[in-house]
C-alpha cells in the first residue's frame, strides 16, 4: 500500500488528473444544471441556434489571438529559466494579438446585421450580441496570454483554480441571463463570456503575488522580426483549425436543419455539449502535460515514452467512463434535457466511439505543435477537416440526424490511419533525437 501511494505520488500525470478532476466534476454539475435551463428556456430549435454562434465564437476568438496559445506555452516551457528571451517572446505576441484582435473587432462590429442573418436567422435582431462580441475580443488576448503563461510554468494547481473560478462566474452570470430573457440571454451570455474571463485571470494573477515573473513586463509591445517567423508557424496550425472546423460544423448544421428538421440539430448539439462535458477532462490533461513534456524533450524516445504514459494511465479511465455515460444515456438526457431530446440516445455510441478515437489522435498530433512542424500539421488537419464535410454530405441524407455522429466517427478513423503514416518513424522507427 505504501508503495502504491508512493508511485502516485510520483506520478506527475495522475497528479495532475486528480487535482484536474475536481474541476472536471465540478464543470459537469455546473453543465448538466445550464443544459436543463437551456432546454427549458431555449429549446432544441434555439440549442441548434446556439450552436452556430458557439462555434463562430470558438473561431473568432482564436483569431483574435491569431492561434498563438500552443506556441505560447511551448516558450514558456522552453525559456522559463530565460527571463529575457520569455519577454521577447510574449512582446511580440502581445502586439501581434492586439493588433489581430481590434482589426476583428471592427469587423465585426460593423459587420453584425449581416452575421446575424447567416448565423441565427430568425425575426427577432439579434446585431447587437455580434457588437458586444466584437468589443470583448482585446480582453480575451490578455486572458489567453495569462493562462498561457501559467500552462508552460506548469503552475497546473493554479491553473486549475482560475478555471475553476472563471466556471462558476460564467455559469452565474449565463443562468440569470437565460433565466431572465431565453435565447436572448443565452446568446449575451456567449458574447459576455471573455470579458468574465479576463477580469478573473488579471484579478487572480494579481492575487498571487508572483515576484519572478511581473505581468506589466511581459505584456510590453515589442517586435522581434525572428520571433515573429517562429510563432507565426503556431499561428498558421491554430488557425487553420480554429477558423475551417467552426465553419464545417456550421455547414454541417445547417445541412442537418435542411435535411431533417431544426429539431435534430439541437439534438446534435446537446450530444455534443455532453460530450465536452467529460471531454475536457482528457483535453485539459494533454495541453497542461503533454505538450510540456513534448515541448522541453523533442526527442522520439521521450515522444514515444510521453504518449505510452498517456495511454496507459488515462486510456482505462476514459474506456470505464465512456462505457458508463452509454448505459446511462436515456438518464443523462432526462436529468439534462427535456422529452424533446430523447431523439438524440440515437446519436451516443457514434459520438463516444469517436471521442475514444479523437483522445488518441489529439496525443499523437501534439508531436507537429511540439516540434512546429507547420506542413505535417497542416496535411493531416486539413485532410480530417474535409472527411468529416465529406462524409456528412453522404450520410446525413442516408441516415439523417444519425449521419452526422456517424461521420465523425468515420473522420476520426481517417484521421488516426492518417496520423500513423505521417509519424511512423517516431512511432515505430529508431530513437533519433531532433
């Protein structure tokens, strides 16, 4: 007994995905109460809705950043002992971000009637939720650089607190605004969401009286042309991304509204919404250990090594609960939902059959961002992006609301396939140090 708790002890992952699970746990109370007043207060035709402006939200804001969160951390991982290069590194970020973020912002703003057309499409004017969007970009910059710092200092404890905090200030402050004005609060509540975020992490940073690094010399504009080249590769990979897969699954959505009924995109989306619940306890792991790791030791052993360590620690944990949340569904759905989301039981042994296959990837793949390689990155994302578009035009008017969860799987499998060819050598090849 004592040696079991002495490997826990060492074992920096389980560490982590203990003290991780608390805001885990704690996220998913928090989601389960805010899918039932949703589903009370929205409805399935307003989740869909929802939807479409959570994933124009997720795009916009990583542009508003211009991607630059993976290289953040991998620098701070890397120069956390060179206070100077760190500097360098987050000037150069922190003009490239403002200047990204106020640019997006004016577009927005002046481009919100239109927006509000193509994205949410009903009677009512729903314009100004886009303008309050537009003006929260600049704080979310500060945020992410905040939070940034942290991951790669590995300060994974308060990390976890801030986000912790940050869940029950969002939770709050969306439940009164849907409470009070149904889908029009919770389409505020999305727009209010990084003005919450950047109050809380300048505050808690505030709080904590760090005397080595001091945020005012790190958020100093500063241009350095090699820098820039560098975190532009990390800017290129997280765009890419961040702004193809928003645009996809909101094509994809509407295609499910054509083809089957506004109805059964909500029904999409409120499986989608319970599988980040128990998703971001696997994602949080990766980004606050994974690419860490990768990022101090690039070399094909400590590659191999970080990734069997993953798997073999966490993997059972995911197979255990991926199994549970499956014969407890009809449950799931009836404590979070309405009788009118019953139709989405349907779409579960898809959806988690693909979020198995996508924990898998989203190990593997961190070897391009640990490493910046721009064009293997690019290859494998934009090959996944288009099997999964590909494959819901086929399936959705064959299968119907089913079709979607059903190439998501398909693309993840693709995906993997893809992921094995492009790193076999570090996967199966000898141990060669970059």
């Amino acid at each position: 007994m004592r040696r079991l708790f002495y490997k826990l002890h060492k074992n920096v992952l389980l560490k982590v995905a203990g003290f991780n699970s608390i805001h885990v746990f704690l996220k998913i109370g928090i989601g389960a109460i805010m899918s039932k007043i949703l589903a009370e207060y929205v409805g399935a035709a307003g989740l869909g809705i929802l939807g479409n402006l959570r994933n124009f939200t997720q795009g916009l804001l990583t542009f508003s950043v211009l991607g630059l969160e993976n290289g953040l951390i991998k620098n701070t991982a890397q120069f956390q002992q060179e206070p100077a290069a760190l500097k360098k590194v987050f000037g150069t970020a922190w003009l490239w971000s403002i200047c990204a973020s106020i640019t997006a912002a004016v577009v927005i703003f002046f481009a919100a009637s239109w927006l509000d057309e193509k994205l949410i499409a009903t009677e009512v004017d729903f314009s100004m939720v886009f303008k309050v969007l537009a003006c929260s970009l600049p704080f979310y910059v500060v945020f992410v650089l905040i939070t940034s710092l942290m991951q790669g200092l590995e300060w994974y404890k308060k990390f976890i607190i801030l986000n912790i905090i940050i869940s029950i200030l969002v939770f709050g402050t969306s439940a009164i605004l849907v409470y009070q004005y149904n889908l029009t609060g919770a389409l505020y509540s999305l727009a209010l969401v990084p003005f919450l975020q950047c109050i809380a992490a300048v505050v808690f940073w505030l709080f904590q009286g760090e005397k080595t690094i001091i945020l005012q010399e790190l958020l100093n504009f500063h241009f350095d042309k090699k820098t820039s080249r560098q975190l532009l590769k990390y800017s290129i990979m997280a765009l890419v991304s961040a702004l193809l897969i928003p645009l996809v699954n909101i094509l994809v959505r509407d295609q499910v509204r054509v083809e089957v009924s506004d109805e059964a995109a909500g029904w999409w989306e409120a499986v989608v919404r319970i599988s980040g619940y128990y998703m971001l306890f696997v994602t949080s792991l990766i980004s606050l250990y994974v690419l860490p790791s990768l990022s101090k030791d690039n070399s094909h052993k400590n590659y191999r090594a970080t990734v069997w360590n993953f798997y073999k620690t966490i993997l059972p944990l995911v197979i255990v609960g991926l199994i549970a949340i499956y014969f407890s569904r009809n449950l799931i759905i009836s404590i979070l939902f309405t009788n009118e989301f019953d139709p989405s039981s349907g779409l579960f042994k898809w959806q988690l059959l693909g979020d198995f296959i996508k924990i898998i990837t989203t190990v593997l793949a961190f070897r391009f961002i640990a490493i910046n390689d721009l064009r293997n990155y690019l290859i494998a994302e934009v090959l996944s992006i288009a099997s999964f578009y590909l494959l819901a035009l086929y399936f959705i008017p064959a299968y119907q609301e089913e079709g979607v969860v059903m190439a998501y799987l398909g693309n993840y499998i693709f995906y993997l396939l893809v992921l094995l060819f492009i790193l076999r050598k570090e996967l199966f090849g000898k141990e060669i140090s970059l």
